[in-house]
C-alpha cells in the first residue's frame, strides 16, 4: 500500500510520554506542525524539553478527558494520552478509564469538526491473557473485566469501540494501532513495566525482582520501529486495528539475565508471586502490517535496542543521583 502524504499540522495528546514524544521529534523532522496536549500525569517535561523552542511545536499542559478546542486547521490527531504501565493500574484506575472513554470521545469530536485523521494508541491488552499465539487482529482477546488489568485492557476496547463507532455513523477518518512492548529511552525510571524494572535495580546493584518464575514471555520492540510504523499507518489506507511490533518472543527470565549481563551487573535475581491475570504469552502476529505499512519491518535487534536504553538508564541515574546530592 502506497503512503500518503505528511500531516501539516497534528495534535498530539500523551505528547511529553515516552512513545509521544518520539512521535513528536520525528513528526518536526517530517517537517509537520506539532501541538502537544498532555496533563503530565505520567509523562514528563524533561522528555520534550529539547523540543520547546522548536518554531513548528507548541505544548500546552491540558486534561484531555476535557472539551478540547484547537483554533485553524488541524489534519490528524494521534490519541497517546493514558498510563501504560501495569504498576499504575492500580495507582490512577479512574484516570486510565477516563482518558480511555472520554479522552478518546473527545479526541473523536475534534476530528469530526476539524475533518481530521485520528489515529488512537491501543494495545495488545485487548488479548488479554490470551489462548492464541501469536495474536492475529482477528482475535478478540480474553479479558477479565472486573480484575486489575481490567481498567486498562476494557478503556483501550472501549476506545475501539468508539473508534469504530464514530467512523461507521460519521464517517471519521480513523487508525488504531495495537502496540505491543515498547522499550526505548525516555521510559520512566520507575516505571514499573519489566524493562525499565530490571534497568533500574541492574545498574543500582538492586535485587531484580521477577514475577512467578519468570517464564511468561513477552514481544520486545524498540522505540524507533514503532514510532516508524506508526506514522507509515497514520499515512495508508487501512482503517481497522492493525498489530505493531517485534515478533522476537522471549522470556521475562531471560531478559533479565540479558539486562544483568549488559549492564555488568552482580544483582541476583528474586521471585515474587505474579499479579493476576497477568499474559501467559504474548507475540504479534504481524503479517498485516507488513503487508499495509508499504514494507515496515521491526529492524533494530532486541541487543541493539538494549544497549541504547542502557546507556539512557546509565545517563538518567547518574544525572538523578548527582542532582539529589
Ligand atoms: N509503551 C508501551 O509498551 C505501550 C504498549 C501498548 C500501548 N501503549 C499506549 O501508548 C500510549 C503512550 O504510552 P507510553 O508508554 O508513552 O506512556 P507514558 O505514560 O510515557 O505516556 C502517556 C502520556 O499521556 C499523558 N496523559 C495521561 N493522561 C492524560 C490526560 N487525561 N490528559 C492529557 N495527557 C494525559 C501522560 O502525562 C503521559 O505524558 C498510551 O496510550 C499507551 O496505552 C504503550
């Protein structure tokens, strides 16, 4: 499928979080004009500091569960805003299912008043703990809606939901990216999520603490590849959800003895009871990407993208432990 062209000016909602603000630097390369609506909930400042004086970006700390209102032309909307990580399922419930619901609701009435593209960030969440592998988009997921996980995994097929419902009854020009594990710097340094986890106690000389014994497998993509494969998608044809990331399976285990190893660390491994309704496996199927994104292909390695986010952890600890001297 050939691509279009580039935005001329996009709204970008989770802007200063971690896949957001990558967005955003290859979005000004693109030589896009990009606004940035984010509340700092769980992004930060320091994550697009860089960007502020850029002349084609704009930031404004708003709420999008909110009305939202942009004046002039607006051509798409890529709908990042909401906690990601597992550890705040339980911190900010109400918050992920507010911005899940009524973020992406009034994420969708811009794009009808403007006649913008949205795309929506969803994720491989909606599979659930699930009883296929790899996940295709056809599958629909086993989900527990009341569990934990739950204010999470319904929000975003919620978000689908009404993703869908709004390009079927208003015919709104709509893209739904199903993410899976994303890793990369500029992730939270407590984040929570494994990757970032297992940085965090490595370079501390912390024990690494792994849940159940570890053999839960995860799909790890670095950054740049799905930033790359979200903008391909945000600019074809292809309306329904479609899959994007790196179909290397490995076990939670094994990234972390990979991760003590990188970082030269001598922190040992302790086991800890695993979370409800936490995924058995996880892998995408990525055929339909491959065959819409006019030739994606996760490229960078698993080693490669590691390395990189060691030294952003390197960097980032030693820049926190020097300022808090
Ligand atoms: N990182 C992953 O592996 C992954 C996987 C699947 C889906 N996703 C999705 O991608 C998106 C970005 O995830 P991330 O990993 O960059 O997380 P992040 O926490 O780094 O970024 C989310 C951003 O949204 C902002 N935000 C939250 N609620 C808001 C609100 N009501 N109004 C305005 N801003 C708000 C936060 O402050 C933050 O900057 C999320 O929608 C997430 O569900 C991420």
């Amino acid at each position: 499928m050939t691509l279009g062209p580039w935005p001329k000016r996009v709204l970008v909602t989770g802007g200063a979080g971690f896949i957001g603000s990558h967005l955003c630097e290859r979005l000004l390369e693109a030589g896009s004009r990009v606004l940035v609506f984010d509340n700092l909930l769980t992004g930060r400042m320091e994550n697009v500091a860089h960007l502020l004086g850029h002349p084609r970006f704009s930031f404004e700390h708003y709420d999008v569960t909110n009305y939202l209102f942009v004046s002039g032309e607006l051509d798409a909307i890529l709908h990042f805003a909401s906690p990601a990580s597992p550890a705040d399922f339980e911190r900010l419930p109400i918050q992920i299912l507010k911005v899940g619901s009524l973020g992406t609701h009034k994420a969708l009435g811009l794009a009808k008043a403007k006649r913008a593209r949205l795309l929506i960030a969803s994720t491989s969440e909606c599979y659930g703990d699930p009883e296929v592998n790899p996940q295709p988009e056809s599958y629909w997921g086993n989900v527990n809606p009341i569990g934990i996980r739950g204010v999470y995994d319904e929000a975003k097929r919620f978000a689908e939901a009404m993703t869908m419902a709004y390009h079927r009854h208003h015919g709104v020009d709509v893209r739904i990216v199903r993410i899976f594990n994303t890793f990369g710097p500029r992730m939270q340094l407590r984040d929570g999520r494994a990757i970032p986890n297992f940085f965090y106690q490595a370079i501390r000389g912390e024990p690494i603490t792994v849940y159940g014994d570890g053999s839960q497998t995860r799909s790890f993509c670095y950054v740049d590849d799905l930033v790359d494969g979200i903008l391909r998608l945000l600019r074809c044809g292809h309306v329904g959800p479609v899959n994007i990331g790196n179909p290397n399976e490995m076990s939670l285990l094994e990234m972390a003895k990979k991760i003590i190893e990188i970082t030269g660390s001598r922190s040992e491994i302790v086991y800890r009871p695993l979370p409800p309704d936490d995924p058995k496996v996880r892998r995408p199927d990525i055929t339909l990407a491959r065959r819409v994104l006019d030739g994606w292909e996760p490229k960078v390695s698993v080693s490669a993208g590691l390395d990189r986010t060691r030294d952003y952890f390197v960097e980032a600890l030693a820049r926190e432990a020097k300022s808090s001297a």
